[in-house]
C-alpha cells in the first residue's frame, strides 16, 4: 500500500491544477489517468479543434471574397492539416509527464477504481490518500442502440488521416455544429440528425435560427426531431437509421460521428465503494466541490455536478478544490455567468441569459435583436450572416444575457463577460469609446 497526503484522478486544466497547486504546498501527490496524460481539451477537445477551425474559417473568408478582390478560394489538404494539428497534441503527454515528475509528482498510468472511501487501485498497486480529487473529465454519452460502436468518437475524427465525403452527425450540439462546418469546408457532404426540436439548445433560439440557415445555406443538411435507432454495415459504408414524426428514414454516410452529448467518466471509477453519490450531471458536490456524502473525497471539472463542461471552469474548480483541501473549506463556487463559443463558422458566442429564461423568471427586460449582414464589419468581409440579441434588465440597467453570432464574436463575448461580472450598466458599456472599425465598437449600437 502506498500513502499518499492527495490523490488526484485525471490530468487535464482541473487535475492538474490541484496536483500542481497541492504540491507546491509540500503535500505528497498521486496523479492517475488511464488515456495520455494531458486532459481532454488540449489533445482531443478545444485547443486541436481550434486549430483544424482555423483552415475552415480562412475557406470560408476567401470563398465570401471570391469576385470581390480575391481570384481562387482555398482549399484544404486534410492530411496536412492534420499532421499541422499534431504538433499542437503530439508533444503533450511526455511535456505533462515530465513537467509532473519535475514536481516529485508520482504518476500512475491505468484505470483507477475505488477499494474504499480512501482508497484506490490503479492496475497491480493499492493507493491510499487523506484526500482524493475525482477531476476525470466527461466521455461520450453511451446511446444504447445497436451499432452505436460503429460511430466515429471527436478524438478519431480529429485523427483521421483523410476525411470522408459522406458523414453524419449523430447529435445537435457544439462538436455536430463545429465539425459540420469544419467538414463542408473540406469538401464533404453533411447530415445533422438531431432528436430535439431545435439544435443548441442551451442558445439564444433565434440567433440560433439565423446559424441554422446559414448552414443549410451551405448544404449542411439538418434534420431535427430524428431519433437514431440503429447503425449498420462497415467502416466507410454505414447505414443510419432515424424516427421522425412516426415515419422510419435511413441514410447513408461512409463515416458516422458520436455528437450526441458527453457524460461523466465515472463507470470505472466503483463510487459505490467509496460513498460517493453521483446525479445526472456527476459527482454531487457542495459549494466547496466537496462530495456531499464523502468529505474525503472532491470533484472538479467536466465531472462535477456545477457549471459547464468549460476549460476555463475546470481550472477554476480546480483551484477551489487546492485551496480547501490546503486552508479547510473556505472558498466556494462561485455560479457566475461564464462566456462560451460555438466555433462554427462564423463563430456563436453567448454569455448569461436566454430571452426564453427571462420570461421563466418574470423579468422586465430591454430586448434588442437584429441581423447584422448589413452592417459594415460584416460587409467588409461579405460575411453572410451576422446578429445578436442582448437583455438588460429595464430597471436597473444590468446586462443579463448577450448572444452574438459572427466573425469577432468570440471576443466581444468577453466584454459583455467583464460587465456583466463588475455589473457595468448597459448606458456605461454603451458610452465607451472602442478602437474603430471593429467588432467591439459595435457594442454601443446593440444595446438600449
């Protein structure tokens, strides 16, 4: 049995954050993560995304100025891009590692499994801690249908050397909307099937709606209210079948991708033998991500049953979750309205409120909503389609929610974060005076 003061299970922004912070406090530290070591959003999630969203977009910008100054739209080499992509990832685990080990972090590589409250068992060793930090992150939600294992995860489709000109996306959320958009711009032709009434639902609907055309506008085909059933044939020649409206449909992709929401990773880790209770989003923790029915046990990150499945989040949590552990339970979640992007292309970005939460609140609100194809940010690029709806609380001037879609939005997204956080009036926003021409300086004119 080895003795540990903390261990910590997983290696991305929230476990890492602990082990590091825990460390520096001369507390003995084990770290355990069963795929390489580095989280999710740096090898097979936000920041290789990002990067492959990068080529789409500069598809997209020479494609809208072909005619208007620019002669012949790019065109993107897949296998390059992705070998461009795996200088981002490649270097990761072994730079972990030893960026770990430089910290007389001792790392265990395997599946962790809980023997008991304080214990835990990673391949052939028993580890024993005062604390232990769950921070494994999410995996795909599993759909119990015949065939799902025919699907194509995001870490594959992230990984394929040359990408099919047939594929589906099972799902309506962030990874169906960014790798749709990321795939009609390298040639293929893509079906959304997506089982809810609206896809992003956790979006503003119409600034979401103005998205939606845009993509159909491209040929991204969108089905909504299509329950997959079954998945069948090989790889590169699959059959997916959907329910719409009592009707059966079948259609055809030669690569097929699981976009139909992520779950926490805990199946493996037996909570029952630790006492940790878990509810639909994860671990149930307290206000100090503490385990409400484990006090030895934390949990931060995507894992959590607080806030969103956000890098930014998960760093945060993890750093709560130091502190407590550290100081005893001081500092608390704190459930600030976050920023978060959709990258598509053009990008959507929201922050607070939806209109439709508002009504459910019974607030009075100053609601303005408008397409800005017309105006001249969006002009300049001939951008298609552009808009944004903002809510300011009409009696004291407070900014609840904006929602912007367009080139830049993913930016002017973190100032309506600073004012919604230092609760600058929506006039006081309005009243600034930004660089110009760009994005921000529009600002003044989407508010009351």
């Amino acid at each position: 049995m080895l003795s540990f003061d903390v261990i910590v299970i997983g290696t991305g922004s929230a476990g890492k954050t602990v082990a590091e912070t825990v460390r520096q406090a001369t507390k003995s530290v084990a770290i355990i993560d069963k795929l390489p070591f580095g989280g999710t959003c740096s090898q097979r999630g936000c920041d290789p995304k990002k990067v492959l969203v990068g080529a789409a977009e500069l598809v997209a910008r020479t494609g809208q100025l072909t005619g208007k100054g620019i002669n012949s739209p790019a065109v993107i080499d897949w296998s390059d891009l992705i070998r461009f992509k795996k200088t981002f990832t490649d270097p990761i685990p072994e730079n972990t590692e030893r960026k770990l080990a430089d910290q007389a972090i001792r790392s265990f590589h395997g599946v962790a499994t809980f023997v008991s409250e304080n214990t835990i068992r990673v391949n052939d060793e028993e580890l024993q801690a005062e604390h232990i930090v769950i921070a494994a992150g999410n995996r795909p939600q599993p759909l119990h249908i015949p065939g799902e294992e025919l699907l194509t995860d995001s870490t594959g489709f992230m990984d394929m050397a040359e990408l099919p000109d047939e594929i589906v996306m099972v799902g309506g959320g962030y990874i169906a909307f960014e790798f749709a958009h990321l795939a009609t711009r390298a040639g293929a032709k893509v079906t959304i099937l997506h089982q809810g009434k609206r896809p992003l639902e956790g979006f503003d609907a119409d600034v979401v709606a103005l998205l939606v055309k845009a993509m159909r506008d491209i040929g991204i085909f969108i089905v909504l209210e299509a329950q997959v059933t079954t998945i069948d044939g090989k790889s590169g020649e699959l059959t997916i079948h959907y329910q719409r409206n009592g009707e059966n449909y079948t259609t055809s992709a030669k690569l097929a991708v699981h976009a139909a929401g992520r779950v926490a990773d805990v199946a493996e880790l037996a909570l029952e033998r630790a006492n940790v209770e878990t509810g639909k989003k994860g671990v149930t923790v307290n206000e100090y991500l503490q385990s409400v029915s484990n006090p030895r046990v934390y949990a931060c990150g995507d894992v959590a049953n607080k806030g969103l499945p956000l890098t930014p989040l998960a760093s945060y949590e993890g750093a709560i979750v130091a502190h407590n552990i550290l100081n005893g339970n001081q500092k608390t979640y704190s459930n600030d309205p976050v920023p978060t992007t959709v990258f598509t292309v053009p990008p959507l970005a929201s922050i607070g409120l939806t209109e439709e939460q508002t009504h459910e609140q019974g607030r009075s609100v100053k609601i303005t909503y408008q397409e800005t194809a017309d105006w001249y940010i969006s002009r300049r690029i001939n951008e298609p389609v552009s808009g944004f709806k903002t809510l300011v609380d009409a009696e004291t001037d407070q900014i609840l929610g904006a929602h912007v879609l367009g080139s830049g939005s993913e930016e002017v997204i973190n100032l309506f974060a600073m004012a919604i956080k230092h609760k600058i009036p929506a006039k006081a926003l309005g009243d600034m005076l930004f660089a110009y021409p760009s994005q921000a300086s529009d600002m003044s004119s989407m508010l009351p």
